[in-house]
C-alpha cells in the first residue's frame, strides 16, 4: 500500500502541472482557479475532519492557519498558475523542483544553519541546471513574459520553502491535530486569498468555467490533485516519514516533462533535458543526508532484529 500510495502521489503531482496549463490555456483566469480549486478542497477536507470530530472549526481562528496558507499556498500556486500562461508545464514542474534549494538557502541565510558541503554543491549545480533551462532560451526570439515567469516560479518557490518552515513549527504548536486538518485550512486560506486577489485583477467569464477542458481542469486539480494526491501524501508522512514522501520531487518533473511533450505537444531539446537531470541531481544532494538517513534506518531495523 505505502509503495502503491507514493506511486500514485508522483504520478498524480506531475500532471498537475499539464491540468494547471490545459485550464489557463482554456480562458481561466489563474487566480481565480487556482484560488476555487485550493478554497473547496480544502473546505471539503476540513469538513470531513471535523464530522470525524479530529478537528474543530477554532482551528480557523488562529492566526498560523492564514500565515501557513499565505507563504505555502497562496505564494506558491498565485506564482504558478499565472507563471503557466507563458512557460510550458514541464519546465513549470522542473523550476518547481527547486524548492528543497530554497528551503536550503533560507536555513543558511536567515536561520544560520549550517549545511553540509554536499548540500551546497547541490545548491550550485541545481542553479546551474536553471541557467540550462533558461539561458538557452533567451538566445532565440521568445516574449519576456517567458522570462518573467520563469523568475516569478522561482520567487513562489520561496514562498513554498517559508511556508515549510514555518509549517514545521505549526506541527509543532499543534500536536495533537491532525496534519491533514492543518493542511486543509492553510489551502482554505491561501484559496481565499487568491480569490481575493482575482476580484481586484481578473475579470470572471462564467461561461469559460463550463466549457469541457476548463471544467475538466478545475475537477481534475480539485479532486485528484489537492483532496486525493495531498491526502495521500500526508497519510505517507503519517506512515513512514516526512523524508520519504518529499522525495517525489525527483521522479515528478521527468514525468511532468513527458506528459507535456506526448499530451500537449509541448517542445524539448536535449538541454532541456540536460537541464531536467542537472535540477534533480542538485536536489538530491542538498537532501543528501536526510536521504542517507532514510536509507540507513531499514538496514538497522534488518541488522537488529537479527540480533535479537
């Protein structure tokens, strides 16, 4: 079960990126979307719990709640979804990778975490992958929007690492809550957020939202994407460890990158795929420990029950 939930959480998570594309290519608007799609899934979660009775609706109060979903959220997804106009969704999904990178960078400059040595290698080589992806671009005729939302990804993956974070002291703060509670009223305040963000900036045409790819796009995200593949990985984290479950950053972009180009039509050279692996590489080294740990416990568990 935990290997058939974690395949399905890889495969689920890298066609996001194409439902995201195929829904903003269709006419709608991205905050708008991105803000409905993440306000009833996370409303449909949080109802649940609370019928289960593992969470009550002073949860919403607290002030955590609206922080986690504003930096997690609302910073990731407000980037993405309007970043997906312009860039393809397979190079949306391999900058998107580049999280586990923020989170580094962060933890060194503002938390005076020591990394280790291969962590920073990571960090260089996964900034070098970025440039493989970008550079090359900028050498042929493409719009400076393109430009643009490449860069607007990465500042939302900022946001992702912050909100992990600072997710990690809420955990905290609320032990005996449910991690699929807190996450379901953080994505019901970055939703609303993002709605409240389209009121002021988008124009809503009703009839785009019951057209056949728009609604399919909404539903897709909506059911499979947050309350189907963010159960499942919350229920993995619960199962096994937050370390394991992360790890689907490595295998979710190559998917990304092949569905684009066999469903969507979505162009890649060889430098995009130079780019994709150099990406990967350097996320696997700035978790290089995390992993090695990860990898170590199943021997010792073996080794021990040897013994005894």
């Amino acid at each position: 079960m935990i290997f058939l939930a974690y395949s399905l959480v890889c495969l689920i998570f890298a066609t996001t990126f194409l439902a995201i594309k195929i829904g903003v290519d269709a006419g709608l608007p991205p905050f708008f979307s991105a803000g409905l799609r993440f306000f009833l899934a996370g409303s449909v979660l949080f109802l649940w719990m609370v019928w289960k009775q593992k969470v009550s609706f002073s949860l919403l109060l607290r002030k955590e709640m609206l922080i986690t979903g504003a930096a997690l959220t609302f910073g990731t997804f407000s980037a993405l979804y309007w970043a997906e106009q312009f860039v393809s969704s397979g190079l949306a999904a391999v900058l998107s990778a580049t999280g586990p990178i923020m989170i580094l960078l962060l933890q060194t400059l503002f938390l005076r975490q020591k990394s280790p040595i291969h962590s920073l290698y990571g960090c260089l080589i996964g900034f070098t992958g970025v440039l493989l992806l970008v550079l090359p671009n900028l050498s042929v005729d493409v719009s400076s929007l393109w430009v643009i939302g490449c860069v607007v990804i990465l500042i939302g993956e900022l946001g992702y690492a912050s909100g992990t974070l600072y997710s990690k002291k809420v955990i905290a703060t609320f032990p005996k809550v449910s991690p699929i509670a807190l996450n379901a009223a953080q994505m019901m305040y970055g939703g609303a957020l993002m709605l409240v963000l389209s009121l002021f900036t988008e124009k809503v045409q009703v009839d785009i939202l019951f057209s056949f790819k728009a609604a399919g796009s909404m539903l897709y995200l909506m059911v499979i994407g947050s309350m189907v593949g963010h159960s499942l990985y919350y229920w993995l984290v619960a199962k096994t460890n937050p370390v394991f479950p992360a790890t689907w950053l490595y295998i979710s972009p190559p998917i990304a990158v092949g569905v684009g180009v066999l469903f969507y039509n979505e162009a890649v050279s060889w430098i995009t795929l130079v780019g994709v692996a150099t990406i990967i590489t350097g996320t696997v080294l700035v978790n290089g420990s995390a992993l090695k740990q990860l990898i170590q416990k199943p021997r010792y568990r073996a080794q021990l029950s040897k013994k005894i």
